[in-house]
C-alpha cells in the first residue's frame, strides 16, 4: 500500500477529463521510444502530450481511443515537444496500458 496520503481537497485539484486521439505521430528525438498525441477534450480544445506507449500500441489502435488525462499540469518541454496533459495508464514492468472509458463518453467530460 502507498504511504503518500493526501487529502480530499488535494484530489479535488486533480483535473482528470476523457479525450479522444485526434492524431499520432512518432517521436524519434524521445529519449524512451514513444509518440506524440494530440488529444480532443471537446471545450477545454485539444491538448498534445507526449506518451511511453510504442510497446503496447501502434498508431493505428490509438487513432479515435478515448483516454482518460490530467489537464490541468502546467506545460512540459519534452526536447523540441511542449506536452500539456498527462495521459493516464496502469504500469505492468515496463508497459503501460492507458485507461479508458468502457463505452463513448463526450469529450472533456470530467472523471470524478
């Protein structure tokens, strides 16, 4: 069990929003192989993020996924790439699978 506690209030903070993959492309200049995403959150627009997931998924399986993100990080410099959300997934060794909504759900829609 993790030792990290939090309060309520700090998870209220935590912007979780599902959003569809609109676009994938590879990222060579990654020092992990990985690929970059642009990502639709309906109202909030699309958002890019940068995603550890070439082992699981290939481009075609994640073009129109849904997932679930953290957007409200501030920006990230991922070499020339400015990542600004924080796709979720579950860690199993060195493999990450993305969490997703089990059935179609409006994009930007909150997870609570």
């Amino acid at each position: 069990m993790s030792e990290k506690v939090l309060t309520f209030e700090d998870f209220t903070k935590v912007d979780l929003r599902i959003g569809t993959i609109v676009d994938v492309q590879d990222f060579p200049e990654a020092r992990r192989p990985a690929y970059q995403l642009k990502i639709d959150f309906g109202p909030l627009g699309i958002k890019k993020s940068s995603a550890q997931i070439t082992t699981i998924y290939n481009k075609e399986d994640l073009l129109n996924r849904q997932i679930v993100a953290v957007v409200n990080f501030p920006k990230k410099q991922i070499a020339k790439f400015m990542s600004e959300c924080l796709v979720m997934g579950a860690v199993l060794e060195n493999d990450v699978f993305l969490l997703s909504p089990e059935s179609k759900v409006p994009n930007g829609k909150a997870v609570n």
